[in-house]
C-alpha cells in the first residue's frame, strides 16, 4: 500500500511539474508569435462587457 501511495504521489508531481512548463511555454509562444507583451486583466474585462448592455 505504500508503494503505491509513494507512486500515485510521485505521478501527481510530475504531472503538476509537466502542466507547469507546458503552461508557461504555451503563455510564451503567444506573446512571441503575437508580438503581445500585455497581461490581460480578465475580471475587468468581464466587467465592462456585462455593463455596456
């Protein structure tokens, strides 16, 4: 039971690990290949689209 515990834990940290680069990579690529370095606010633009009906 705790080799498999020590497996499911060690899975979940490569995962979390893996998700990580992934992500960064993915948020890179798309301020390179748009040429956009502007960090979006999402919640304020929520906010001014549910207020401009």
């Amino acid at each position: 039971m705790t080799g498999l515990l020590i497996g499911v834990t060690l899975w979940m940290v490569c995962a979390t690990v893996v998700a990580t680069v992934l992500g960064r990579v993915a948020h890179r690529g798309d301020t390179e290949e748009l040429g956009s370095i502007r960090e979006w606010d999402m919640d304020a633009l929520d906010h001014e689209v549910h207020h401009e009906h």
